[in-house]
C-alpha cells in the first residue's frame, strides 16, 4: 500500500473509532449512556423527557445520544466491545433477532426495583413483543401504527360521512365512490402501502409465516394485493410516482394511510381540516392497524455496573408516569397510566385506545424474520398494486427475496 493510503486508511479508521468513543458509553459510572434512532421531530420529545428526568437530579443522570444508522453501529460496537451504549430503543420487530443472537440483556436486572414497571401497566402488545422464550428483554415506550387519516371537507362534499359511522372503511365502500370525484381528487393514497398490505393479511386471517418459514408467495398475500389492486385499478388511488401524503396535506384525497405520527404535520397544514380512523379493510368484521413498538432494551455490556441498572430502571419508572411528553410525538403512549389520563384524550391517538377493540386491532409482526419480509413487501408493491408487474411472478420473486436473505443471515451468523 503507498504510504498516502496508509495514512487515509489509519485517519478513516481514527475518525470511525472516535465516533464510536462519542456515542458510546459505559465508562462514566454517573452517566446513563443511551441511543435511541430517533433522528426525526420525535428525537426533540426524547430530549425533553431525558431533559425533565435528570432535572429531578437523579444520583445517575441519563445523557440521549440520537444515532443515525443505530443497528449498524450496534453491530460494530457489540463486535468490538467497546462504547456499547447503557441502553438503547430497538424496534420490535428487532427483538427476536437481537434474542437468538445472544446480545440482549433481560430488563428484570434493571426494574427489579420498580414493582409498578409490569406486564398490567401496559399495552399488552407492546409489552409482549419484548418477551423472547419466557424472558423479557424490554419495556415498551409506546405503539406507533399505521392509520387513516380523512379530510372531512370533501367527505361532507361528497356526502360520504355515513362511510365513517362504524369506523371501519371498507374497500367496496371506497369503490362506491368511483366517477363521483373531480378529476384531480383521490379517494386513498398510497402512503406506507407495504404497511397497508400486511394489515390486509391479517383482515383475511393469514400471516407472513407458517412454521417458522417466510410465508409471501401464500393465496392470502395475493389476495391481499388483489383486494387493494382493484382501488387503484378504479383509478381512485393517487397516481403512481405522485407524493400521495403531500397530495392530501393539499385537499386532493379522501383517506391517507399513513402513521400516527403524521398526525402533528397534519395539525401544521393550514385548512386542513382532518380525522382519524382505522386503515380500510376487506370486511366491516375485521380491521387491522399494522403497527410496531419503540421499546427500552439493554444490549450485553460488561462495564454496567448494577448501580447503573438501577438507574435505568428508576429512567424507565420516570417514563412510564411522564411519557405525556412522547404523546406529543403522535406516538401511542405504552404505558396506561399515561394512556388512561384525561389529558392524553387530547391527542388524536388516542382512539385507539379508546376501547378493546381498537387497541386489539393494533398488530406488531413479531416473526425473526419479518424485517426481511417487509422489505420484500416495501420493495414490490407499489409495482404490484399499479398492475406494472405480473402479481404470481413477483409473489415467487419476494419468496426468493426473503428466502434469500434468511440463507445469506444465518451464514454470516456461523461466521
């Protein structure tokens, strides 16, 4: 190697290596080291909750590290071991992954001294998804879903507001609507499409696995595509290649599907006038709201001292009473005494807990393999649903997708 290499080579390797010292943690006993992937509006929250808590002057303070590309950077660190952070937020569809890798932690170590951070104190999905082969690895910050917005200006326009009297919008409900609309106007969206389809999975009682196999190329994912096909082959869905979300933020569209957390963007848009109900289903029996969890988890690091466990349970008690914060995100707030309060029924969420049925039909996969299933579904269907590709020829290519990438991860794992 010429020796200006080198010397770019050792300089990138320095850069990577302080980087890594800056974001990790654990060598400051009184100092709580924690990352979190929350590089949007909601990182801010994450700052004021962190903000309040260490203003209670705590014994061990919290610092909140936002780490963009988080899970890669996990990766490197856990490899090398070292600035591992002190506590981390993982997805939870990451959990059982994380879990069969052996680099979680189990949270009981951190709240065995907080007898109200239990399973009845949350929703019992976002609780459940932390809990691997009988151990809970984490406590869940919150559920945040795909829903439907509607703008109710021209669902009055149109005199569709009957459409909403049992909350559920079904497809046929939509394809009523067909040659009713002014030519620049939509009925739906295509906003988190691949969300959309894997809630229709559920509507028609499938699932994304059969026995521990990558289930995609099933008759119910075809008919989950074909079911949303017909709204766009109606030409009621906004036109491919088209910003759909924006497209409602402009009065254009009926239904956005998009998430909970859009709903403070929404709220900035001036005359937008605008609800919010379940994702359409195939039926008006069953509606399935795709979802997933932010939860608080600890990745295997040996310079934890137990005092600092401590102090992350005593973060993690903090949160679950003062999360009222985080529902400003748009966030459905995990944890019922927040949920629960009359102040939370001021944030537009909170329909969906606003009764069992609704908070039931919030759905988190929690498959090993489900991300490599939705990136199959996320790469795929907007091609599928726009008729650009031949649905039973791509069902077969997405099997191979995730089939793909399970075989190239269990690989990599015996490395």
């Amino acid at each position: 190697m010429k020796k200006k290499g080198f010397v770019a080579t050792l300089l990138m390797v320095f850069a990577a290596s302080m980087l890594l010292s800056a974001c990790g943690g654990g060598n400051d006993s009184k100092t709580i080291t924690f990352w979190t992937p929350l590089t949007g509006d909601d990182g801010a929250y994450m700052d004021e909750i962190v903000k309040q808590y260490n203003a209670t002057n705590p014994e061990i303070k919290v610092k909140h590290v936002i780490t963009s590309d988080m899970y890669t950077k996990i990766s490197t660190v856990l490899n090398s071991g070292k600035g591992v952070p002190d506590l981390a937020i993982i997805h939870a569809d990451r959990v059982p992954g994380f879990a069969k890798q052996g680099v979680l932690e189990p949270i009981e170590s951190a709240i065995k001294g907080q007898p109200e951070i239990k399973q009845d104190n949350y929703l019992p999905q976002a609780w459940s998804t932390g809990n691997v082969g009988g151990t809970q690895y984490t406590v869940p910050l919150d559920i945040h879903s795909n829903v439907m917005y509607y703008n109710k200006d021209l669902l009055k326009k149109y005199n569709a507001e009957s459409i909403l009297d049992d909350n559920v919008v079904t497809i046929d409900e939509m394809l009523s609507l067909k040659g009713k609309l002014a030519p620049d106007e939509y009925v739906v969206n295509d906003a988190l499409l691949g969300w959309v389809i894997l809630a229709q999975v559920q509507d028609l009682g499938g699932d994304i696995q059969e026995n521990g196999k990558p289930a995609v190329n099933t008759p119910v994912m075809k008919q989950a595509f074909e079911n949303v096909k017909k709204i766009a082959d109606a030409g009621l869905m906004t036109p491919f290649g088209e910003d759909g979300y924006l497209m409602f933020q402009s009065g254009k569209v009926l239904f956005s599907t998009d998430g909970t957390w859009s709903s403070t963007a929404h709220a900035k848009v001036e005359g937008l006038n605008f609800g919010v109900t379940n994702v359409y289903s195939p039926t008006a029996d069953k509606f399935t709201n795709r979802a997933s969890s932010h939860l608080f988890a600890m990745f295997k690091n040996d310079k934890r001292t137990d005092e600092k466990e401590a102090g992350i349970g005593a973060f993690l008690e903090f949160v679950r009473e003062h999360s009222l914060e985080w529902a400003k995100a748009g966030q459905i707030v995990a944890s019922k005494q927040v949920n629960e309060s009359p102040e939370y029924k001021q944030f537009m969420q909170s329909f969906f807990t606003s009764n069992d049925q609704e908070t039931k039909s919030l759905y988190i996969y929690t498959y090993e393999y489900y991300p490599y299933v939705a990136e199959a579904v996320d790469t795929y269907c907007a091609d599928i649903v726009r008729g650009n590709v031949d649905l039973d020829e791509t069902l077969q290519k997405m099997q191979k997708f995730v089939e793909d990438k399970i075989a190239e991860s269990s690989k990599q794992s015996t490395k």
